[in-house]
C-alpha cells in the first residue's frame, strides 16, 4: 500500500492568495474626482460695454459731446433771463431819451403759438426822484438777438407803465401806448386833414 504526499492547507493558501491579489488590484485603480455643479437664481453679470471704434468722418458734431449745433442759448422758456432793449428818442414817457436803457426780464409764459410773454422792469434816478418801468409783452425768439437782448420795437401787444415818486409823495402811475401806435395815430390824422383842405370834385375854387 503506497501512500502519497499531500501539503495540508493549500487550497485555502491558494484561496488567500487570490483573494489578496483581487484586493492590491481594487486599490490601485485610481477613482476620478467628482465635479460638483452648483447652480444660482441671480441674474449673470452685465457685459462690459461695447467699445466703438472712433474714426474722424470730418464732422464737427460728436453725439453727447458738443450738443446740438443748431440750439442756442437763445431764451426760450419760463423763467429764462431776458433784457428789453430801449435806444435814444424812444418815444416812452419816464425812459431817457439821450441814451441807450435796458431793462432786466424774463420769459413769464411760453404760448402755443411759440411767442414769449416776457416782462421786464427797472428803477431809474431821475433827479430827485425815483421812476419805476414796468413792461410786459409778447416777443418771437426770432427776435431775440443771442445775447438774450430784444429792441422794444419787436415787442408786441406791449403794455407799459411808469411810476415816479418824489419827495415821498403819492405816485403817479399812468400807461402809454407804443411810439408806433403813437405815429399812426399821428399820421392818420395828418391824412385826414388833408384830405379834408383838398376841394372835392364838381366843386370851384
């Protein structure tokens, strides 16, 4: 009877050396790392402006820089300064007529039709006595020159007063009509004269 050599315990050494491989194996691979997405509500951010190229296309006028070439300082709205101009030999009770005279104003009312309700006043030394102008009228920005001076002869519908004070006595206010109207009036009554002197027709000297 013959008997064989047989090494106990290898199967499970086999086993464990399995085992152990499939183990080193698991550990060697490398995991890759997991990118964590996070998600907002708030709106993203602005872009930067868009940068225009400028190139010079032989204009003067630059939008936002320069303005608008063809607008004016001219007065034009409510509470603009205005100043009404009166030359010598105006005509106007209570203002100098050896001189030049202006009075400070200013734009009152802007009317639908584009014309300005100005007013304007100033206080002069008349000898011993103070004389107060007052004046209100329409004018056309037309007529405004661009230092924001008007003549008074472009001043329509023009309403006009004068008051004089002296010694503290009471005033005396009194309102005259435009030297225009005054030389129309003048003229046609000239006219009516004379065609009042001339004999009319049918007639003998």
């Amino acid at each position: 009877m013959s008997s064989h050599y047989r090494p106990q315990g290898a199967p499970g050494k086999v086993f464990l050396g399995i085992l152990m491989a499939l183990l080193l194996g698991g550990c060697m691979i490398q995991k890759a790392p997991v990118s964590h997405v996070s998600f907002s509500d708030s709106a993203p951010h602005p872009l930067p402006p868009l940068q225009r190229e400028k190139f010079f296309d032989g204009s003067l006028y630059e939008p936002g820089t320069l303005g608008d070439l063809a607008s004016d300082n001219v007065a034009s709205r409510i509470g603009d300064p205005i100043v009404v101009r009166f030359g010598p030999k105006n005509g106007y009770p209570g203002v100098p007529q050896s001189r030049t005279t202006r009075l400070a104003g200013e734009v009152i009312r802007v009317e639908p039709s584009g014309r300005l309700l100005v007013s304007a006043q100033r206080t002069i030394r008349d000898g011993s006595s103070l004389r107060r102008i007052v004046l209100v009228g329409r004018v056309s920005r037309t007529s405004i020159e661009s230092s924001n001076e008007v003549p008074v002869s472009e001043i329509s519908m023009l309403r006009f007063r004068s008051d004089s004070e002296s010694g503290g006595g009471p005033k005396k206010n009194f309102s005259a009509p435009p030297p225009l109207a005054k030389a129309a009036a003048g003229a046609a009554k000239k006219i009516a004269k004379s065609a009042l002197a001339q004999p009319g027709k049918g007639t003998t000297p």
